[in-house]
C-alpha cells in the first residue's frame, strides 16, 4: 500500500489551506504519516483514496453519514430536488415539510430552524438564551468536548487564540454526574448564567436522573436549559437521547445524523423562546439564524428522506447491535491478550470510540498514532469505532480480524517501545495552544 499521491497534494494543501484542510479532525497531525491523505469516493462503509487503497471506514464523516456513503435513496432524492433549483430568493415549500417532519419526530418541538453545522445551532441557542433572561454568562460540561467554533466556546478551550478575554471569562463549567458542581456552579456566578448547555451523553450514561437534576437547577435559578443532541440526535433514538432519558429541554440542537451528511443542522425548541428570533411579537428581536445558504432544498431533501428511512427501518437498532458486537469482540480479544487497562472501547454501541494507554497505562498519543497505523496497514480508517447502517457483519468480523493483528503489535511496542514499531510523528491533539 502507498501513498505516493496522497503525499503530493498534501505538499500543495498546505500551500493553499491553512493546516491542510477544512476540518482540524480531517489533518495530517490527527493521523499517522502512512495513512490515506485524500479520499476521492465513498460507498456504504468503504471509502478509497486518490491512490486507488480501499478501506473499511469507521467514524463516517465524523459521524454525519449514519446510512451509509452515497445512500442510494438519500442521493437520489437531492438529485431530484437539485434540478429544481436549490436556492431562491423567497423560501421554499420544502423548508416548511422538513421543518414540520423535524418537529414530529421529538417530542414537545413547536419551531425550528435551520443551520448548516452543529456550531450554527448551538450559537443560535445561546444567543437566545441571553436575550431571553437578560444575562451573559454560559455553563458547559466539562467533561464534553466541543460545543461550537465560536467565541463563547473556544476561548474556553486550550486553543483560545484571538478570542477576547472578556469573552473567555462568560463560560464557566460543571462536570457531568456530579449535581454538587453543577450547584456550586450557580453559587459561584449568581443570577448571571443564562443557560447551561450539555450533551445527554458521551461516555458515561447519565445517573441518578441527572438531566432532569440540572433542567431543575437550571430553572430553580433563572436559566435555560439546552441539550446539545448534534451526535446523540437519531443514533440513540428516532428521538433523540432526550426521549430514551425522558426530558425534554428548552431548546435542543440537532446535526450529524438527520440528513446524511449533507450539510444541515437544526435549533429546535419551545414557542416561548424560539419565537424571539422571528417577527411575530412585541419583544426585542434576536438575529438568529439568517444563512444565504442554510435552507438549500437538496439538503432538506436528503434530511427528509434520511428521516424517513430511520422512521420506516431498523438504523438504530443496527446501529445498536453492530456496535454491541464489535464491542463484545474487542473486549474478548482485549482480556484473551491481557490488554485491560492498555486498550479498550468505551460509549454507547452505537457512538464507540477507544483509549490507547502506555506501559504505565497512561494516556498515549504514540499509542494511539501506532494503532491507528495498524489498522490502516489492514486496510481500515478508524479513528473511532462509529458505526453505520451500512456496516454488515461482514466488516464487524473483518475488524476484529485486523485488530487481532493490531494488538499483537500493540502489545509488542508495551515491551519494547512504541518507537520500535511507529513509523514517523505521534499525532496530536486537535486542542493545544501551539503547533
């Protein structure tokens, strides 16, 4: 396997994009030096780059494409819109039938509206949650790792570069499955937090009714509660994790999943606060969300048709049990080789994502760039364990065949060094302050 063309036009990338590419999670520095640099297809699980290498692909466009690459149905429906015009200079009837199909499918929905990323909804949130209570300071969970590319967020990171400190000082946190931080949290910052904002879930399930816990403390104290639901929308449930947990928010955010990949994102939420941004009220208004391109029509058809699908098949239950027995499998090979603690999977069955420790079990970026090198030479892309509707047993059973291999390696490199057994630079994390 080679990668002569992949290398030539990373050379030119980094000429003309800052860092290669368009997506920090899409660089070179987020895999190994011998790994796929550019994909030119894709089709159900399997992805091929610009040198003609085909590999099975976990993650799936950081986990946008929940059917499959190039879902024949999904595809032809856009298509079919697409020669119609996809964008106009009043609205379309289209945007109204997405809207409405949205909101039918999680419960206690009365308005949405449209975005093109998860950054663009959650934004939207938040700003309406300031106009709402009169306040400026934001809550986050420390434990989930992205929220939005804008200001509120980011300069919260370790990557706060030219945000102001002003800025940086309105996000606080609290940290998930631990109500006493969350309370200590509005104690440090009182009647200041405008809203709290959070995932359902990331690796840990919630316990003790902690969603309900925080909307309670949440109102208690005079701020909104938002349920970040970019990844858990659809993988969790037709509706969402908030319906598998019984909660509904104030306002929820929606993305990866609802259409397939295409470009669409959706701010969904209660008439009381979502009504701000439109122009049927006597209160101040909210710029919410006004895109040149956020309502094309073939992306609101592939997200209709996209919807359909998980309304009339199995997704999340193949979803589900594909990820359960890629887990099950890893776990059996991971005890039979005595790898506990050094390698493992964790999250929902239908989110995994794995941790790669040192010989000290700490942590390891080496580690991780070495099993991701291993997979790669096996012919699989796996940042993750993210599986698709696509994802058969076929390709269940060929990871584990490939991770068997990769782990024998992996266990090599804990005695002898994963120096011994990498070839070229550890990746690194997408957040730090410095190249």
């Amino acid at each position: 396997m080679n990668f002569n063309e992949s290398k030539k036009l990373q050379e030119r990338s980094h000429q003309i994009i800052p860092g290669g590419a368009h997506t920090y999670a899409k660089g070179d520095d987020q895999f190994p030096e011998e790994a796929p640099g550019f994909i030119v297809r894709g089709q159900g699980s399997h992805a091929w780059d610009v040198d003609g290498n085909g590999f099975l692909e976990y993650g799936m466009g950081l986990r946008s494409v929940t059917l499959g690459h190039g879902y024949p149905s999904v595809v032809e429906a856009a298509y079919r819109e697409m020669q119609k015009g996809i964008n106009f200079t009043r609205p379309a009837p289209i945007e109204v039938e997405c809207a409405e199909k949205l909101a039918g499918m999680i419960e206690g929905v009365e308005m949405v509206k449209f975005g093109k990323n998860g950054s663009d909804a959650t934004t939207a949130a938040v700003k309406l949650a300031r106009a709402y209570t009169g306040r400026n300071m934001i809550g986050i969970c420390h434990e989930h790792p992205f929220f939005s590319v804008d200001d509120w967020f980011i300069g919260s990171t370790d990557m706060p570069g030219g945000i102001p400190q002003v800025y940086r000082e309105l996000t606080t946190d609290f940290h998930f499955n631990d109500v006493q931080s969350v309370k200590d949290m509005f104690a440090r910052h009182p009647g200041q937090i405008a809203c709290v904002i959070m995932e359902a879930e990331r690796l840990a399930a919630p316990q003790n009714q902690f969603l309900r816990v925080v909307k309670d403390l949440c109102h208690e104290n005079g701020a909104l509660f938002i349920l970040d639901e970019i990844i858990t929308g659809f993988r969790w449930d037709n509706g969402g994790a908030q319906k598998v947990y019984g909660i509904q928010p104030d306002m929820a955010t929606f993305g990866k999943a609802f259409s397939n990949g295409f470009s669409l994102s959706a701010l969904v939420g209660k008439r009381e606060f979502m009504e701000a941004g439109g122009i049927n009220h006597q209160r101040e208004r909210v710029f919410l969300l006004s895109l040149t391109y956020g309502a094309e029509t073939h992306h609101l058809a592939a997200a209709i048709e996209t919807m359909r699908i998980y309304q009339e098949e199995p997704v999340v239950e193949h979803l589900h049990r594909q990820g359960e027995r890629l887990a099950t499998g890893i776990r059996q090979m991971v005890a039979s080789k005595q790898l506990e603690g050094y390698f493992g999977v964790d999250g929902r069955p239908c989110n995994l994502i794995y941790y790669t420790r040192d010989e000290n079990k700490q942590p390891s970026q080496p580690f991780r760039t070495l099993f991701l090198q291993e997979m790669i030479r096996g012919g699989i892309i796996a940042p993750s364990f993210v599986v698709s509707y696509s994802h058969s047993d076929r390709d269940i059973q060929f990871t584990l065949d490939v991770l068997d291999k990769a782990l024998d390696v992996y266990a090599r490199a804990l005695d002898e060094g994963s120096g011994k057994y990498l070839n070229g630079r550890p990746v690194k994390p997408v957040m730090r302050p410095y190249c």
